[in-house]
C-alpha cells in the first residue's frame, strides 16, 4: 500500500460537522496508541533499535501496517518515497524514535509524512531514556517555614 497525497482534497460537508463536534479527532484510537506506547516501554526499557519498538507496538496494536511507503510529488512529478514507521487503522501515523531528547527535525519529519499523505493525525513516540525531574533540594529543608495556610 502506498500513501499519496490526492490534489484538491475536499472535507464533504457532514464530515467537517463531525470534526466541529468532537475537539480531539480519533481520541480513541490515540489513548490506545499512547496507553500502549507505556506498556511496551515500561515492558523492554530503552535501549533498543527502532525497529524492536517498532515491531512491538505491531503486535500489541490491531489493523497496523509497518513501514508504510510513502510517496512524495511534486508538481506532478514522484520525487521521493519515505516508509512511515507505523500507520494505525490507516488513521494514525506514528513515527518511532529512540533517541536521548526530541529534536525538532523528528518533529518536521511526521508534519511532511502528514502532508504527503491524507492521514490528520500524528504522534512522535520517543523510546529513548526516560528522564525523572527531581530536585534534590526540594527535599531537605534547612531552615522549614509554616505554612500560610496554617496561620
């Protein structure tokens, strides 16, 4: 299956009522995705190459296609394929990534798969390390204040 972008794409009138309607579009799908983005994480960790990740999330979603070609044009001539990680339930696209921190070239990279194509909703998951934002200072107090509420 390869995803192209169709010119002139018009949203028919019932379906715009729809999205008028519902604020998150797919929210069901994507708490799905994300809840299982956790479990597959807190399941293996980080450390693993992309596909690893990749292939999990495959077995633990339903109606996914891996590794979807992607076909760009331009001014009616192909100039470029690119395999999208995953698409879920040809709805959701999700690009993989294990990496330290999200730059913002992953960023760019879904937001032009979600142009060439006619999928609306992307997600970026980061498999990368897991980053915990303690303060150890927070918790020791030398000198301890009342609180304001008590007075």
């Amino acid at each position: 299956m390869t995803l192209e972008a169709k010119p002139n794409a018009s949203i028919p009138a019932d379906e715009l009522a729809r999205l008028s309607l519902d604020p998150l579009r797919y929210r069901a799908i994507t708490e799905k995705i994300i809840g299982i983005f956790y479990e597959v994480y807190n399941e293996l960790g980080h450390g693993f190459l992309e596909h690893v990740y990749a292939r999990s999330m495959e077995h633990a979603l339903a109606a996914v296609a891996r590794e979807v070609p992607i076909a760009v044009w331009f001014r009616g001539l192909r100039v470029g394929d690119f395999k999208g990680d995953l698409l879920v339930e040809e709805k959701v696209m999700l690009e993989l990534k294990a990496a330290r921190a999200i730059d913002s070239a992953f960023e760019k990279q879904i937001l032009n798969y979600l142009r060439a194509i006619e999928v609306e909703i992307g997600l970026l998951l980061n498999f990368g390390r897991r980053f915990a934002f303690e303060n150890s200072r927070k918790k020791i107090r030398v000198y301890p204040r009342a609180s304001a509420a008590a007075k």
